[in-house]
C-alpha cells in the first residue's frame, strides 16, 4: 500500500505516483450506459464493463460505444444467475453465450468473468478456466447497488490503493452522479484508472493489446474467493 508522498514528483503533480486502480461496473448495457460512458469520458477515466449477454444481444450498440470510448469489455453471465445454483452445462452456456453476443456487438473476446452476486465455486471456476476466461471480484465494493449515496461511492474509491479492483454498477443514478468526483479523488491520490491484468487480476498500465477493438484484453486474477460475504444483489 502506498501513502502520499510529500515530495513533488518530477510532472510537478503533488503526490503523484502513477499507481492504477480498475474502475468496473457490471449489468450493462442499460439505458444509462451512453451518459455513463460521457461522464467517464468527461472525466478522462477509463473502466471494465462487465456486460450481460442478454443486455448485450439487445443493444450491441451500446457495447460498440463502450469499446469507442476507451473501455474494456467483459463477461458478467447471460442472465445473472446465481451461477453456484446451475449444472456445469448451464454455467457454460451462460458464459459462452454471452462471449457470442459481446463479439457479436464488437466487443471483442473478453477474458474477463465476473460471478453475479460474486457467487462462485470450484465447479464454476473450472468452467470459466475452460472457456478461457478469469474470475475477477472486487478489492473494495461502492455498494451502488444498495442505494448508496454519491458522497458514499466517492468515499469508497478514494479507499483504493495502487491495483486494486472497486465495485460499481451501469444503472445507479447515484453512480453517474459520483463520476466526476472519482476522477478528482483518484487524481488527488496520483492514482490512474488502468485495465485488469489477465495474468494478475490487478490493475495496472493499459497495454499494448489494448486498442479499440480489442475491448478483450482484460485478464484474470484469482479473486474469486473475495466474492463471499460481498453480495451484489441488485440487478433488475
Ligand atoms: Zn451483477
């Protein structure tokens, strides 16, 4: 864990220490994605989309403007089960299915899974290691999906450290709302907003893969056992 520094680093920015951090926010695409994708824009952050299949196969547009805006793309189920609850035959189709509508919409082959609900298990994690894919979590959880303010998401980003993974959801209104007080949060911290490492499943530097196009390139990192205790039910 980094503290600030009090020395000036050589860009002149205060406590600067090129550390980055991957915003996610999962169960779109929906009807807010185009302002949150603005307000991101806006404020020179870059994110991981963890997009549903079945949203995806209704607005694959959305997920071509995700991709256009600078944002990695990547698998969230195709109908948000609690993954633990099916057969692995099920597991697979939900993951697979939505890999076909995401490359469908142009974004890409994810390599990135996020459990709904963080649900996961050995089964599941076998599945998703089969189909190419990484289970990632979450570091620290907004709780967006529980009606948390914007003062209350702020706060929770600006607990971030260099790589860490935060919680975030497409639809909260208060989501869009703390957006560009993310940005100042996180600039103040000397923080950058990076990709998923398919190898680590830290944040880290955007990579070379990481062109428009390849909205792919996200990785892996064995997270998965943080899912317990963090619920995210939400989702509608
Ligand atoms: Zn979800």
């Amino acid at each position: 864990m980094r503290h600030p520094s009090p020395q000036a680093d050589p860009s002149g920015r205060a406590g600067a220490r090129d550390g980055y951090v991957a915003l996610t926010f999962d169960d779109g695409p929906s009807h807010r994605t185009a302002a949150l994708l603005d307000a991101l824009r806006e404020a020179g952050l870059r994110a991981t989309m963890f997009n549903q299949g079945n949203h995806a196969a209704e607005r694959p547009d959305l997920v071509r403007a995700q991709v256009a805006a600078g944002m990695w793309v990547a698998n969230h189920s195709y109908s948000h089960p609690y993954m633990t609850g099916l057969e692995p035959a099920e597991m697979e189709s939900e993951i697979t299915r939505t890999q076909e509508a995401l490359a469908a919409a142009g974004g890409g082959t994810p390599r990135l899974f996020r459990p709904p609900y963080g649900d996961t298990d050995e089964t599941l994690a076998a599945v998703v290691a089969k189909a190419g894919l990484t289970e990632i979590c979450w570091d620290v959880d907004t709780r967006d999906w529980d009606d948390a303010s914007a003062d209350a998401i702020v706060e929770a980003v600006g607990r971030l450290t260099d790589g860490q993974v935060v919680l975030m959801h497409d639809w909260p209104p208060s989501t869009l709302e703390a957006i560009p007080r993310i940005g100042e949060v996180l600039r103040a911290k000397g923080l950058r907003t990076g990709m998923i490492c398919p190898d680590t499943g830290r944040a880290v530097a955007p990579g070379n893969r990481d062109g428009a196009g390849n909205g792919a390139g996200n990785g892996d990192g064995d997270r998965a056992g943080d899912g317990a205790g963090n619920v995210d039910r939400a989702e509608g």
